[in-house]
C-alpha cells in the first residue's frame, strides 16, 4: 500500500495538481470501513423486516401475549420516566448549582447504574425489596410485596434509566448561565420562581431529550427486569423479555415485537434531534 | 439614602468599601478591571454576601453581620442592570418587563396595564412581542431599564449600561438614561469604563483601587487627581 502511494505522490507532483498526496487511499480506505460498519448495523436490522411478511407481521400483532407486552411496556416505561423526571430533576438542578460536601458522591452513585450490569442490577434489587430481602421483609409485614410484580418492573427501570436523564439535566442546568438566575432574583424571583420560570425553560430542549433517552433505556431493560419482576405475561412480560419468549415457539411474534422496538427506537433518535435542534 | 459598608475577602485582594449614594444622587464608580466594582453591585443587590459589614437602603437594613440580617436579593426591591443587561432569552420583551410584576402578586390585567404603559414610556411598545434576541444593544439597554424601573426599585445599581450599545447612539442613549435616572429620584450606582459616562451621569465619583475606595468626591475633584495613573488615563482619553 505503500508503494502504491508514493507512486500516486509522484504523479500527483508530476502533473502539478493541488497537494493531496495520500488523500484518495486513506479516504478509500475509510469508506470501506464506514460501508462496512454501516452494514454490519444496518443488515441486523434490515433482517427483521425481510424475515417477515407483512401478513404474518399483522396478525401477530392481534396476538395476547404481543398487545400484553405492548401496553404492558409502554404504561410501565411512561411511568418510570415520570418517575425518573419527578425526583431526577431537582436532584439534577441542586447539583449543577449548589456545591456541599458530598456531592461528588451523590453524583457517582447516580452514575452507578449505567456501569452497573443489568443482571447485578437485578439481584441488588430483588436483595432489597425480594419478600426476604432488607426492606422486603419489613414490607411483607404489612402485606406489601414488590418483587415480581408490576411494581417490580418499574423499579428496575428507574434503577436502570435513571442516570440517562440526570445525567443530562444536569448538564442541560450547567449549561444555563447563572446570570439569569441573578437578574430574575433582583426582580423577585424566589428561589423556586426561578428554577420553574428561568432555569427549567433555558435547558428545556435537554431535559426533554433527557427524558426520551431514559423511556428509551426504559422500554429496552431487559436483565433487572427478568431477575427482579419475573417473566409473567400482562403483568411483567415487557417487549424484550416477550421477545425472549416468544421466539421459542413463535418466532413471527417475537419479529413483530423486535420491529415495534425499532420503530420505537429510531422515533426515540428522531425525536431527540428535533428536540436539541431546537435550542432557544 | 444608601449606605454600604462590606468588606469580603476576594481572589487576590480583600474588597472594603464604605460609601453612601443621597436619594436622586448618582455615584460613579471606576477603577481598573477587577478592582471590584461589578462585585460591589453583587454585595449591594444581594447576589454576594458580605463577609461582614451592614447595609442600609432608607429605614431598611439589608444586611447586617452584627444583628445577623441578610434580606435575600428577591426582597431588597433594587434594580440592577447588569453588563450584558441578561434580558430572559426565551420571553419577548413585554414577558420581560412584565417578569417582576408577575412575581408579586400583581392582577394580571394590571400587569398587562402597567407594562404597556412603561413600554410607551421608553419607546418600546412597537416592540414589545418581538423575541428579545432580535434587538439591538441600544433596545436590549431599553427593556432592561425598563424590567428594573417597571417595578419601582428603591436604589438602582447599573453595571456598565451602554457598553453594549452602538457608538453612534451612545450620547442620545446617555441623555435618556440620565433623564430616566433623574425623574425616578432614587440613590444610583454606575460602574463605568466610559469618561463620559462619568461626567454626565454622575453626581459623585468614587475611584475603587483593589476593593478600597482610593478617591471618592465631585466628578472636577476625582478627575483632578492627575498623579493617580488610572485617573490620568481615565480622564486623558
């Protein structure tokens, strides 16, 4: 590959053309690899669609356990992306703008969960509100039992999806110029009037995003939820623990769930450009 | 009648400042670039607190390290214009001048009212539902005078208020702002790099050296200090 490079600088000097010795090979070659990459992202994808009629597709869709999981899925993500944004955001706004001691710690242990592996996640989770567990069996007391439940899963979602959307708020708040801040307070914003009036409108555009990012990471948990809510259609069966099950016995089903997620997915990366696109 | 004495330790220096700007008095301060006059404003407004020291605006103490009194900015009732005037880039102009009213516990039709009436009054009302990154510097000085005098401030601190306006509409700007000062006979602060600025806006100059008052009396007096090196080129320009 060399040789072949130097022969193209020489030619390249003797027809006095502009100086791009190199460029074509290196750009070759990079396209190669980004053709390559495309593919190989794109081909798996692509696959859903060409393994499945759009015949079978539809009628796999009027399937039980395809609409439980569905709606199962959706009202359990909605609801911890709810949740995640309720505690998520004042949480996000106190770190981005007050320093007290301790803080780089609240800040790791909010990070902690996107290191941690969903199936860790899962057994920490079931160790804590199991029916045996730290708190469980205070809870099993009076009757209350998470684990395996739909309460269960929207636990793991939180505890898995939480950090996407702090994680960006909080940057979204750092983001807002503080000057802001001082000028609403000089007119009689209280505290409060100015997180709600000035500094959540001014990193709007990413608490949203924020937001979509974690129901995204939501609606895919697929470990926590497994080991932690268990594998029970209609009330723990998300999408991907229905795919899970249902593509040992019918695979048309488990497609036509994989391509919702990816139609769910790709309006997830389309909703976050327009959504940052559009900053004040 | 505001009177300020703070002291508070800063980066390199410490700021001590005792000074005391009459009702319908304008007080200029200069001095070189971090010599501590924005931080001053910050001390007075209420977004600093002093280390120690007592401020007092009228009969009200604003703060008071030895009876333990810090008034939160939100209630000192003071209009500062800061440098870059930090008009809320997400309201038009009318949301911005109506943004302190709302915050007290205004009708909104007197909000509605009282707004439209400031906007005439600074030749603004043409304007007033355009988005405020559209305005020129000379409009952002405006609205932002406006947002602060809408709600009748006691004391008005103004951090280099025509920095960011045009050269050419500098002197009219000048003019108005004095008047605008005038009529509203409260105790004004002005930070400024600008001679003229001093000498037109200004009742009183106090020169601030490191975070001390190093010269502080008639615009003639400060500005006769010609063995001071930032005064002889201050006024030299």
């Amino acid at each position: 590959m060399d040789s072949t490079r130097f022969r193209q600088e020489r030619e390249v000097l003797r027809h006095g053309g502009r100086v791009r010795s190199g460029v074509a090979p290196l750009t070759l070659l990079i396209a190669v690899l980004l053709a390559l990459f495309l593919l190989f992202v794109t081909l798996p994808v692509a696959s859903l669609f060409l393994r499945i009629s759009l015949e079978a597709f539809l009628r796999s869709l009027a399937e039980p356990v395809v609409l439980d999981a569905l709606s199962l899925s959706l009202v359990t993500a909605t609801v911890s992306t709810a949740i995640v944004v309720l505690f998520g955001t004042p949480l996000a706004l106190v770190n981005a703008r007050r320093d007290y001691p301790g803080r780089a710690l609240v800040d790791t242990l909010t990070d902690l969960p996107i290191v941690l592996p969903p199936a860790v996640a899962g057994i920490a989770l079931l160790m804590a509100f199991g029916r045996r567990g730290v708190v469980g069996q205070y809870l099993d007391v009076f009757g209350i039992s998470i684990a395996f439940t739909t309460v269960a899963v929207v636990l793991a979602q939180v505890f898995v999806a939480s950090p996407f959307y702090i994680r960006q708020a909080r940057a979204s708040f750092e983001a807002v110029d503080r000057l802001y801040e001082d000028a609403a307070r000089t007119l009689g914003a209280s505290p409060a009037t100015v997180a709600l009036r000035i500094t959540i409108p001014l990193a709007w555009s990413g608490l949203v995003s924020g937001a979509i990012l974690s129901f995204a990471r939501a609606l895919g948990e697929f470990g926590a939820t497994i080991m932690f809510a268990g594998n029970f259609q209609g009330r723990t069966q998300t999408m991907p623990l229905a795919i899970y099950t249902t593509m040992q016995g019918d695979l048309d089903a488990a497609i036509s769930l994989a391509i919702i997620l990816v139609v769910i997915s790709f309006a997830v990366i389309a909703a976050v450009k327009v959504v940052t696109r559009r900053r004040i | 009648m505001l009177s300020v004495h703070a002291v508070r330790r800063l980066r390199d220096f410490v700021l001590d400042v005792t000074l005391s700007v009459r009702c319908g008095e304008t007080l200029v301060l200069v001095g070189e670039n971090g010599a501590g006059k924005s931080t001053v404003l910050n001390l007075i407004s209420g977004l600093l607190p002093p280390d120690r020291g007592e401020i007092t605006l009228g009969e009200r103490t604003l703060f008071s390290s030895g009876e333990r009194i810090d008034v939160p900015a939100e209630h000192r009732s003071i209009g500062h214009l800061f440098q870059s005037y930090a008009l809320f880039p997400h309201m038009t102009v009318s949301e911005n001048v109506a943004f302190g009213l709302r915050c007290r516990k205004v009708t909104r039709p007197e909000v509605a009212f009282t707004v439209a009436k400031q906007l005439a009054a600074m030749h603004l009302s043409d304007l007033a539902d355009v988005n405020v990154g559209r305005l020129s510097g000379g409009q952002r000085q405006r609205v932002a005078l406006a947002r602060a005098l809408v709600l009748d401030p006691e004391l008005l601190l103004l951090d280099e208020p025509l920095a960011a306006v045009d050269m050419r509409a500098q002197a009219a700007m000048r003019k108005e702002l004095r008047d605008r000062i005038r009529n509203a006979g409260i105790p004004c602060i002005v930070v400024t790099h600008n001679l003229r600025d001093a000498l037109e806006l200004g009742d009183r100059l106090c020169l601030l050296e490191e975070g001390r008052v190093a010269a502080d009396g008639t615009p003639e007096e400060v500005l006769g200090m010609r063995e001071n090196g930032f005064i002889a080129s201050f006024a030299g320009r």
